[in-house]
C-alpha cells in the first residue's frame, strides 16, 4: 500500500500501489471533480503534488497542464500512479463533496435536443451549494454502454436545498446523454456527486454582462434567480445566442425576470433565424449582438458559460470594450 499524506497531515489515507490518485482518492470518499469520468480530457482533476510523483508530465497532461501550472506542482489526479508515498495538496472545499442519491421527478423536453431534469434528494435529503457550481452524474448502463461520469451545472436556486435542475443539450454519440434522453425516465433513481467549481458571483455591486448559449443559461439562471431572491440591486444584462428561434427556450420565464428583478434586462440573440420570421429582436452571433450593446465595458464584470471557443471569442469582445481580464469568470464546456 502506498501512504498519502493531504495538506501537510490534515488527512493520511493509503491506497494500493499502482492505483491513480483520482481513484485512490475516491475510494477513500474524497470526491475530486473529473467531468470526462478519469479520461485526461476535461483537466477538472488537477491537484498540487508536493513529492513522490515523477517530475515530467504524461502525453495526456502537457495539453492541460501550463508551464506555470507545471512549476507550482500541478498536476492530473487521473494520470499520477501511486507508485512511492505522495504528499498533495487539496481545496478545503473538496472534502465537503458528497455522493448522492435522487430521483427524477421532472423531465422536460426544452427543444429538439436540450431537456430540463428536476431531481429529488433522497439520500443525503439535502444539498448546498451556491450558484454557479455543477455535480457530476453517474450514467447508468444501456443497450451495451458502460456508465459514464459527467458534468452539468445546476440550473436551480441555492435556496431550494432538497431538489437541484439542470438542463442538459445532447451530445450526438454521447453516452451519458444517450442515457438521459433515450432511457431516464421520471421515478428512476439518478446519482450523482457534487457541488463541484468556483464560478460564482462577486460581492461587488460592478454591473454584470451575462453570455452564454444552449445548456450553458444553467449556471447564469442559477444566479440570476438568486440575485432575486437576495434582492440584489446589481444592473445586469444576460445576452443569450441561439441559432434560430426553435432553439430559444425559457425565455418568457427571464422577460418576466426583468420585471421582478431591478436593473435586468435579457436580450435574446439569434445567429441564423431565416429572414422575414416573426422574430423581430436581435440577429448575428452572440458576441457581435454584445459588441452593439456594450461598446464601453470599462467597470464591469462577466460571467460566461459555454464551449472553449464560444468563450474565447465573447473575451476578445470585452476585452476590446475595456473590461479587465480578471474581471471575467467562466466555465467552458468540455
């Protein structure tokens, strides 16, 4: 067995030689975030390890791993073997992530590919987390696919701690998506682990620009729907882009949010809507509807959700309007 020490003696686990820390850890009920279920694509795994690694990198890290992330010891839970005693370092918060029992009580199918899932505690009853963060669900097996683990933002308000929502696109060949699409069904059981991420609103009261399309409204709806319910005065605008108008959904539910919520405004983006619809709101890509609108973005925050090169493109607009790049939060979709 090979001994673990975790920020510098808080806790001391062993694992059997040759195992990775990703899944040594996990054993021993510490939950680390891996939403590619341990394959080195999404990088969610990494770690600090102090000693007892070797010094070079894996094929599969030097993609996911900086130079600077390189020199200050981090890296790929997934990838490091237990093959001498390791020393590593650890959020505070990962040892607060839960496995959890629930059961879909909710299925809504939103458009032609994305679905809305309400899920019931079971066990533990009760959840906390803060707006902005994901769990990671456990697939079950079907029609000769293996159980997968992936990840999906919470969709829902903190304040509800007996019930997360997320809303899910379907991946074309996807296995976990496959799964829930194709085979969940309301009264199955789901399990999943969580809260994971550090996507969160700021204390500041800096205007917010929110940007994201498809899945990615989960986290942004998260908090906007908590900003309401903490009566948070904070002027915002959520640009959301879409392809063509049977791609848009909930969007009475963030119109009828502009009314409940001081200083929101919600301003839908269509990127290829046929001319001459009854679409009469915004038309181009979501980062040229964001560009008209906040020419001038000196002094304000943002927070974005959506795939790598969807957030690339949107901090190169705000970027040329003024805002400072550590003014910018986001979760990119793997």
């Amino acid at each position: 067995m090979i001994n673990i020490d975790i920020n510098s003696g808080y806790k001391k686990i062993s694992i059997p030689e040759g195992t990775t820390l990703l899944s040594g850890l996990g054993r021993n009920g510490i939950l680390l975030p891996s939403a590619c279920g341990g394959n080195a694509r999404c990088g969610a795994c990494k770690i600090k390890v102090l000693s007892g690694a070797s010094d070079e990198l894996s094929a599969a890290e030097i993609p996911l791993i900086s130079p600077d992330e390189k020199a200050a010891n981090f890296r790929l839970a997934c990838q490091v073997k237990a093959e001498r005693d390791l020393k590593i370092e650890l959020p505070q918060e990962i040892f607060s992530v839960k496995q959890f029992t629930s059961k879909l009580i909710f299925k809504n199918m939103l458009t032609r590919d994305t679905v809305l899932l309400r899920l019931e505690l079971i066990k533990p009853d009760s959840i906390d987390f803060f707006a902005g963060q994901y769990v990671q669900i456990r697939s079950q097996p079907y029609a000769g696919k293996t159980s997968v683990i992936r990840a999906y933002s919470i969709a829902s308000s903190p304040s509800d701690k007996k019930h997360i929502e997320l809303i899910i696109r379907k991946v074309p060949g996807g296995i976990c998506t496959g799964w829930i699409f194709d085979y969940l069904k309301e009264g199955d059981k789901v399990y999943f682990t969580g809260s994971y991420g550090t996507l969160r609103l700021s204390d500041s009261s800096a205007p917010i620009i929110f940007i994201a399309g498809g899945s990615g409204m989960a986290p942004i709806r998260s908090m906007l729907i908590d900003m309401k319910e903490k009566k948070l005065r904070r002027r915002s605008e959520y640009f959301f882009g879409a392809i063509t108008s049977s791609d848009l959904f909930l969007v009475d539910e963030f119109f009828t949010l502009q009314k409940d919520l001081p200083g929101f405004v919600f301003t839908p983006a269509l990127s290829c809507e046929p001319e001459g619809s009854a679409w009469h709101g915004e038309r181009g890509l979501v980062t040229e509807v964001v560009a008209r609108h906040c020419p001038d973005c000196a002094g304000h925050e943002a927070y974005l959700c959506g795939s790598p090169g969807m957030v690339a493109a949107c901090c190169k607009v705000l970027l040329k309007g003024g805002l400072k790049e550590d003014k910018i939060f986001y979760d990119k979709f793997v």
